[in-house]
C-alpha cells in the first residue's frame, strides 16, 4: 500500500506562494477546482477511534472513495493510503449506509494542483483559511519547505477536521462542518 506523507501550512498571501511555486519551477498541473468530502463511520465512531479515516470526495466532476490508516506521529504526517475512484458517489454513499456506515463530518474546498516533476503542492482555499499541503518524499518535503521561506515551527499534521475543530473552540463558531454556506461570510 501507497505511504502518504505529507505537512500543511497556512498560507497568509496566495498569490506571493504562487509567485514562488512558477519560480521553483512548479507547473500548474490542476486550476482551482471545487472540492467537496464527506467522512463516514460506523455510530460508535471506531474508525476515529482508531485513527483511521474513510472519505468520498468529489473533487470537479470525478468522485474517489480513500481509507487512511492511523498515522505515525513526527514531524510530517505519515500513513498507509488506499484509494480509488469511484464513478458514482451516491452510490457509494448508500452502499456504506448499508454497512452501517453514516456521515460523520464534510468539508469543502477549492483545490489547485502544482507539481514540480517529482512531488506536488496543493493550495487549498477553505471556509476556515488557505493552507497548501506538501505531499512527497520527507526529504523533498523537508527541501521544497525550505525554498518557499516555511520554517519547521510552521509545520501542520492535523487533518482538515482537526484543523476545524481547532477553529471552532477559538471563534466560538456554531458550524457543525466546514462548508461556505455553514461558515457565513467566508469568501469562495
């Protein structure tokens, strides 16, 4: 199985890190695409428990369904990742609803994919903020944070609804999952 590893960081000014990406040599691999996922468990949320995750996500047009396994705790965030797409979302939504499965958390985003020819960054425009990911090598996580100007102490393994929750207890927001529409007066 496929090792993810990856950091986020928060990004204050798009489009200086974009400025940046085109000078490091990073193309833009995918435009600014809508993105939506939907986190499923069963109802004593044992797969949180255990810090595992299933998500269907429909990012444009195209839907994947991906399980990650419990991550190992450091400096980047690294787990087993297993996906595959899906040609409809729906239906699998209700095959996990027969299993026993429900939504438990959504999330939305507008996502663009750069790469550099041997890793990529993504830039993730949230109802929370913008953060980039930087998914590859440790070593080439660690060389391509150094080249954008992000130190170590700016490093971020939480995952999107951590990074919500997180969110919510310092603005006392009500929103019950990280969409625009929950999250009035973000920006899209």
């Amino acid at each position: 199985m496929p090792n993810e590893v990856e950091i986020k960081f928060a990004v204050s000014n798009p489009r200086e890190l974009t400025r940046k990406l085109k000078s490091l040599g990073f193309r833009l691999k995918t435009p600014r695409t809508h993105e939506m996922n939907t986190l499923y468990d069963f109802p004593a949320q044992s797969l949180r428990r255990r810090g595992e995750m299933l998500r269907i996500r429909k990012y444009g047009k195209n839907w994947t369904v991906t399980h990650k396994a419990k991550g190992k705790p450091g400096r980047h965030k690294s787990r087993v990742e297993t996906e595959t797409a899906v040609s409809d979302g729906m239906q699998a939504a209700a095959i996990f609803k027969s299993l026993g499965l429900g939504p438990i958390f959504r999330y939305e985003k507008f996502r663009a994919e750069w790469a550099d020819g041997s890793s990529h960054l993504v830039l993730d425009e949230t109802p929370i903020g913008t953060y980039a990911e930087l998914e590859g090598p440790a070593r080439w996580i660690d060389r391509t944070a150094k080249r954008l100007g992000i130190p170590v102490s700016d490093y971020i393994t939480e995952n999107y609804a951590g990074l919500f929750h997180a969110w919510k207890e310092k603005t006392r927001s009500r929103a019950e999952e990280m969409t625009f529409k929950a999250i009035k007066g973000r920006k899209r």
